[in-house]
C-alpha cells in the first residue's frame, strides 16, 4: 500500500522533527498555489511511506483547508496513495482541524491517558456527531504499572 502522512498541524507542526526531513516545501506551499503535489511530497526511510510536512505559512491565507484547493489536493492525494493520513492540532483548539474532519473520510481521535477526561471525549463525539466520521479512539502515554510483589515472586 502506498501511504502519505500529511502534517497539517499550523499550530504545533512536528511530522518534519519525527521522520528527520526539512519544514519547507509542504502542504501550505501546495496550497497557495506556489508548488504541485510532486514538489512537496518527500520520501521517507520507509518504501511505501512518503510525508508532506506542513510548508511556510502563508500570512494571506486565514484558513488553508477553506481553500478550494484543499479539496484539489485530497482528490488528487487520493488518486496516487491508497491511505492518506492527517496529524491535525487538538480538535477543541482548533478550527483548522474540524475544517480537515469535516473533509475525509473518517478520523481516530487520539486521547493522553490520565490527562483527557471521559467526559470530555464524549463531548467531542458528539460534537463531531453530525459533521464527521470518528472511526476510532486512541489513548496514548499509559502506563502499564507493575506491582513490586510480582517481582519477587519465583
């Protein structure tokens, strides 16, 4: 399978960081009309793994993914990759993010255990309910405690 990461963060961008690539060009530079699709994909140690990072910020530009050009660039991302996968900000802090959820196909919501609450999550599902897929929840950083006594059992 054929695989893009988009990192369309704006507020905390950090795809670039994890896979060791340059910030620019990226997805901000396809969308303001500065590069093709071909120009901003880079390819990663991975064969099947190629990343678009988020580009240099565009000062004219209130919202990118309102961008007509944003739905130019999930019909063709679709055409050449058979999974095409997001990291966004926090959907609470951002509008950037329910304006990307609103666009595919479905999104996993990701959760910090121990730091979200429950009732937050629920909050929002619902919210998300009418406007966007969730296919999914994941919870990250737990803590899997082992208790000292099973140490010294033999």
């Amino acid at each position: 399978h054929r695989i893009l990461l988009v990192d369309g963060n704006l507020a905390d961008p950090s795809v670039h960081q994890t896979f060791g690539l340059s910030q620019e060009p990226g997805l901000l530079n396809y969308l303001t009309g500065e590069m093709d699709l071909q120009q901003v994909v880079q390819p990663t140690m991975r064969p099947n793994l190629e990343v678009i990072t988020i580009g240099k910020p565009a000062a004219q530009v209130l919202s990118p993914f309102d961008l007509l050009k944003f739905s130019t660039f999930l019909e063709e991302t679709q055409t050449s990759y058979d999974f095409v996968l997001f990291d966004s900000a926090p959907i609470l802090g951002s509008s950037d993010s329910l304006t990307i959820a609103t666009k595919v196909d479905g999104i996993i919501l990701v959760a910090e255990a121990n730091h979200t609450r429950y009732e937050t999550i629920i909050s929002i599902e619902s919210y998300l309910q009418d406007s966007a897929k969730v296919m999914g929840i994941v919870l990250n950083k737990r803590r899997f405690v082992i208790p000292k006594a099973l140490y010294n059992i033999v």
